[in-house]
C-alpha cells in the first residue's frame, strides 16, 4: 500500500497561522465575555479594578492561545514573548475603536497584563515541557479568573488615604500669586507646561477656574477642555497664605471625557481634598505647595497609586507652572511700574 507523502512545509505553516489565529479568536471571545459581564453587572467599575481581572485573566487568555498555537511544542521563546503582546495590542485597538474606551484605562491596564500574559505562557510551556497530566492542567486555567473573581469579592476592600503634593518656586510676592491662586480666567492651550498626561495621552487641559463669592463657603468652578466642569467648595481662605476646598463633582463630565471606568467620586477612587500653601522664602521668591487628597479603594492599590503619582502629578504640574507664569507676568508689570 502506498504511504501517505508528510505533510510540506507550505502545508505545516498554514495550520499554525490557522491554529494561531483561533487560539486569537477564542482568547478575544472570552476577552468580550467577561467585559459584557463586568459592564452589565452591578459589580461594574469596580470589578475591572479588581486584581483577578488585572494580574490573572490576561495569564489565562494567552495559556490557550500558546496552548494551540504550538501543538508539537516545537516554536521558539520569541513565540511566547510575543503572544502577550499582540493580545493586547489587539484588545487596546478594539477597546479604543470598538468599545470607546479611555485612553487612560488602557494605558493603566496594558503594562500589568502584558507582564500577566507573559506569566501565563511561560508557565504553560514549562509544565507540558514536564509532562504534567496534559490536558487536565491546562484545562483548569479557564477556571481560575471565575473562582479568584468569588473569593476577591468576599475581601474588604482597603481604603488608603492618599497625599500627592507638589511644590513650585515662584519669583514673585505672596500678594502677587494670590489672585492666581484663587482664580485663572481664559487659560490659553499653549499656557502651562509640556506633560505626557495632556500631550500624549490627551486628558483635557484646564481652561479656566471662576470663583463665586469670597471666604470660606464660597465655590471655585473649574474647567478643562470644552466638556468638563467640577466644583471646589472653599473650606479655607487665609489671603497669600492658604486656601483650601472640598471637591464637589456634580455631574459626570469629567469621567464622561476622560474614562467611563474611573469616576473622580465612584467605588474605587474618591477625589477628596485640595489646597494651596503660599510660603514666602526670601525676597521677590515665594514657594507655592499644591496637596491634593484622594482615597483609592481596590485591591490594587499599589498600582493604582504609581498612577495617580503620574496622572494626577502631571496634571498638579500644568496647574502650578500657569500660576507661576501668570503670578511671574504680574510681578514683572509692577516692577515695570516702579
């Protein structure tokens, strides 16, 4: 009897494209799964910040896809490097055009899950390099999201305070920046400095900051961008010296505009506090201190708060260097005058 000619290479490379691309498809249907579920349940926002969503669910996405995309165990590490991150290229490019996600969530989420996703195949690989009862283990990755999902739940979840503080010298008098403190009108898009946060990332710039009344009770309105709007409600007010409020959003434009997932006031982040220290250090140099307050409530804390080091930090930044320049400007004009 005539045997069968093996299979051409041609032939070998189309089934591993084949295999590979419905390794793709499957890990993206589950993918979409879980998002329906999360947007359609009442755990909601909440359980995108959760840890089995970041740290396990990409690992047990990219174990099948490396799963079947290497039958014969035959592909080489650069394989397992790059499934991970062509998973989430992919996932980002359907979130962002598909679903209209933020920028900001996807940004948070990519680093941890292609760290997960790499995790994921690499411990896949070295357990059937050792043989480890084949199917049954790898089987038992699909479970693992469902049953870390249960038991994440019934953990409190930690509230911790959080202080972001940050400090700029300004040459000119505590009088001077006060004003400027208190209120910026008609912020140009070119004032204020350069930050990946509104550069590159693209959350919107303040553009204004109005003031109704005077003293304490007295409520800051601010502006960024064309859309968004919040209020400061002032719970301080020292002249050239202090000035602190309570944030107050009323509405949902600033999660509206930003991400639907991260509400300045919702289940896992509270905008607190904020207020303007004023320190005169020498003549004609005053140090202005902008504290900014938050409690950051998820099971990854850690992570959350290196992000709202950066986000918020940079947003701090472009606020205190208009006060500088504004507070710089008025201080040169009465020079000018004298």
């Amino acid at each position: 009897m005539e045997q069968d000619a093996p299979p051409s290479p041609q032939t070998s490379a189309t089934r591993l494209v084949v295999l590979v691309l419905t390794a793709f498809g499957l890990a993206l249907a589950i993918a979409f799964s879980v998002y329906v579920l999360l947007s359609g349940s009442r755990v909601g926002s909440h359980g995108f910040g959760s840890l089995w969503f970041l740290a396990l669910l990409p690992a047990v996405l990219c174990a099948p896809i490396c799963y079947i995309g290497d039958p014969d165990q035959t592909r080489s590490l650069a394989f397992y490097w790059l499934v991970p991150i062509v998973l989430v290229a992919v996932v980002d490019f359907f979130s962002a055009f598909v679903l209209r996600e933020g920028a900001i969530c996807l940004i948070m989420l990519s680093p941890v899950w292609i760290a997960s996703g790499w995790a994921g195949a690499f411990l896949l690989r070295s357990q059937r390099r050792r043989a480890l009862r084949g199917n049954a283990l790898h089987s038992s990755f699909l479970i693992i999201p469902l049953v870390a999902g249960i038991v994440e739940a019934r953990i409190p979840t930690p509230h911790d305070q959080v202080l972001l503080t940050r400090t700029i010298l300004v040459h000119a008098t505590p009088a001077e920046i006060w004003p400027y403190a208190v209120a910026n009108l008609s912020i140009g898009p070119r004032e204020g400095r350069w930050t990946i946060t509104h550069n590159i990332i693209g959350l919107p710039r303040p553009r204004g900051t109005v003031i109704n009344g005077a003293g304490v009770g007295a409520v800051r309105t601010a502006y960024w961008g064309d859309h968004i709007n919040f209020e400061e409600r002032i719970t301080r007010w020292a002249p050239g010296q202090k000035l602190a409020w309570r944030f107050a959003f009323s509405n949902t434009s600033l999660q509206d505009y930003t991400d639907k997932h991260i509400s300045p006031d919702g289940q896992f982040l509270k905008i607190d506090t904020g207020d303007y220290t004023i320190c005169q250090i020498s003549p004609g140099t005053t140090q202005v201190t902008l504290n900014t307050r938050y409690i950051a409530m998820t099971h990854v804390n850690l992570y959350a708060r290196l992000w709202g080091e950066f986000l918020l930090g940079d947003t701090v930044d472009n606020i205190l260097t208009i006060i500088k320049d504004r507070s710089e400007a008025a201080h040169a004009r009465e020079v000018g005058r004298g």
